[in-house]
C-alpha cells in the first residue's frame, strides 16, 4: 500500500471523524468490525449458550496465532491473556530463586508495572538488580531518554536468571538494540522476555530473528485492538525448560478432562495459558489485528518514519524540548516533545479537538499511526504554539488573576 492507500483506512476508525487522533501510543482507534465481532461473540453466547465453547475455544487459539504472526512467531507458540502482568507473573513463577541463579537485570527506564513485579519476587529469593542509564549528551541534566545498552550488558553474569528488556520505551519511544542483550543473556544462560507493547504493530518485530526466549505485549495500542487481550510468544525450547507456577486449567494437557491429580502441563506455549480465556476481549482485538496485517508492518513503520521525524524537527523548529531520539533508526512511533506546563497543553488540546497525552518527565506524547496524516501532525504543534501565546499574554494573566 501507498501511503495515500493508507490514508483511505481512515473510515474504518470512527474516532478519526470526530477529532485529531494522535495517541495511538497509548490507546489505538477502534476498528470499525471490532463491534461486529463483539456481536458475533454476544449471538453465540444467546443462541447456542454452552455449546458456545465448540467455537469460542478455537477461535481464541486462531486470534493468539494472528496476533503472533504479526511479530513473526510460528502458529501455536502464542497465548493470550488479560495483561502482561499476568504473562510475566507466570514467567516469574517458573523461575526457581532459591539457587544461586537468582538475579533479574533490567533498565530504569522499563514499565513501572513490570518493575512492581520483578521486585516483588524478591519475598521468593530473586535479586533485583535494575541498571541506571546515562543522561542524553544533547540534555546533560535532564533525565536519560535511552536505555544504556553497554551498561545492561555488563550487568548480566551467570547469577542472572531472566533479562526483561523493553523493544521500544514507553516514555521516550527509543527504539532498543536487543541483539547484544540477547547474545549476552544467552552466553550465560539466562533467558530474556522482550516487551514489544510499544513496538508491535508499528516497529517490525521477528522474534525468531532476534532470539529472544519470550516476547510480551498488549493490544491497547499500536494493533488497535483494545484491553484485555494481552499476548505472549514462548520459544519451544523455553517452553519445554519451564514449569509455571502460576497455572489455570487451560494450561493442562488435557483440560476438558478435569483430572484431579498433578498439574500436566500443555505442550510449548499452552503451558502459560492460565485459567478461562476472555473470549469477548479476543473477539474485540482480531479486527484491530487483521487490519495492521492487512496494511503491512514495514509499511505502517515507513509511513510513521515520514510522520515522525517532520514532527521531530518541526518541534525543534519551534523551540520545544524533545526527548525522544532525533535518529528515527533508533526512535519507536511516538514522539515527546516538552512545550512547557504538559499536563494543562494537554487539557487544553483536547477541549480544541486534538487527542494526546502526556507523562512526568518527558511532557506531550504523540503518536501518529498509519491512518493520520501529515497536515494532523502540523495542526497540533500549531495548536500548542496557540495555546501558548494565549496564556502568556498580557490580557490572559489579567483575566487569570
């Protein structure tokens, strides 16, 4: 597809009608079947009641191997569940701590969520060791805006258990170099769960290439698919050395035989698939997932480059702090960009029609997709100068105080 090919898909988001969306960073628009899916769900469930699961159980299966397609996983190496807390919580629970392999190593600038989770193993016996980056060149006194990848690497030894690693950075959209991380986690034999929830869907991903042992992500942004339909790719040969202990019925090898007895873990991936699906939540994310398969990651990633680095530079331009990579090499789908007073440019944008958002530290969020165009990403700055000149004025202050 053409970039103006891209443009046509507008009409399948119905938010893109009502505003300037660009927070796809944080939650993607809606598909416009997402509602026909949730439909064909809800007819199910009226109309065939229990039988329901005849359809519902493969359907789940068939949208967990969608959304790993996406990022290059082969059928059947992908699950679903509600969120990644609770595909890292099982991963966290089939490491044993108790031995001398009992470091985690990962970077400051991770998801804090993540961050409560691993420290939270520390009551089972885990070490905590979390990396603190290096401070931008261009911005010395300001917080880091890239995670230090040297720094990360030196810290893994042989008493490190698990690398988690983000692919792109959820404050800073800086897109990560995994490779020496993952060559080095591995020379040591630890394994490393790759967070790609700001990168699917918008950063080419193949976790085959890259080699990671897991690969966590959600469907609220990028693949437009909305909560609840968190996913996790696991490598055979990590599935097959893991024992969960954080387990549901639908992990079991056989879970319509409901045996009584020892836990008999599923095959590969199947293991981490927890108790009872949320079927509507998978009905809900297939149409958001068909649509970036259907337009094409490289594609999606090609025009959020034209979009993004315009934005950069026009913010420069402008005076605006970012913090985000000037390189798009090394930059994800959103930029961060600092006027000043974040949080009140933010409420203000949206009363004017132009949805953002914004995060301590770094300032406005913006994230365009593949469905935005380049005169939206003009408006907005535009909107922020307005905004500024507007309150900084002589007449402003008066009618303030």
């Amino acid at each position: 597809m053409a970039h103006e090919d891209l443009l046509q898909l507008r009409a399948d988001h119905p938010v893109l009608s009502r505003g300037t969306y660009l927070a796809s960073h944080t939650l993607g628009a809606m598909h416009r079947r997402t509602p026909e899916r949730l439909a064909e769900f809800s007819t199910l469930w009226a109309e065939r009641g229990v039988a329901s699961w005849g359809v519902w159980g493969p359907e789940v299966r068939r949208v967990a191997d969608l959304v790993g397609s996406i990022v290059g996983a082969p059928p059947g190496t992908t699950v679903l569940r509600q969120s990644v807390a609770d595909l890292l919580g099982a991963v966290a629970s089939a490491v044993d701590w108790s031995g001398p392999r009992n470091r985690v190593v990962y970077s400051d600038l991770e998801w804090p969520s993540s961050h409560y989770l691993w420290t939270e193993q520390q009551r089972h016996g885990a070490e905590v060791v979390v990396v603190p980056s290096e401070p931008d060149p261009a911005l010395p006194d300001e917080p880091a805006i890239e995670a230090s990848v040297e720094r990360l690497v030196a810290a893994i030894d042989e008493r490190t258990a698990v690398v988690p690693i983000s692919h792109v950075l959820f404050r800073t959209s800086a897109l990560v170099d995994v490779r020496p991380v993952v060559e080095r986690a591995h020379a040591v034999g630890a394994l490393v769960v790759l967070d790609a929830y700001q990168s699917a869907g918008c950063v080419p991903v193949d976790v085959v290439a890259l080699g990671v042992d897991a690969c966590v992500g959600g469907s609220v942004k990028w693949l437009c698919g909305g909560p609840g339909a968190a996913w996790m790719y696991v490598a055979p040969h990590a599935a097959d050395r893991l024992r969960p202990a954080a387990v549901g019925w639908w992990g079991h090898a056989r879970p319509f035989d409901f045996e009584f007895g020892p836990m008999d873990y599923a095959e590969g991936a199947m293991r981490f698939a927890g108790g009872t699906p949320g079927v509507p939540s998978a009905y809900a994310a297939s149409a958001g997932y068909e649509a970036v398969l259907a337009a094409g990651v490289e594609r999606i990633r090609e025009r959020s480059v034209s979009l993004t680095q315009p934005l950069l530079e026009d913010a420069l331009s402008r005076g605006f702090t970012v913090r985000s990579p000037r390189d798009p090499a090394r930059r994800g789908g959103a930029v961060a960009i600092d006027p000043g007073d974040a949080l009140r440019v933010r409420d203000e944008l949206l009363v004017r029609g132009f949805t953002v958002d914004a995060r301590p530290g770094v300032g406005l969020r913006i994230g365009p997709h593949f469905y935005n165009s380049a005169e939206e990403c003009v408006a907005v700055l535009d909107a922020v100068e307005e905004i500024l000149r507007e309150t900084s004025s002589p007449a402003s202050a008066t009618m303030a105080w």
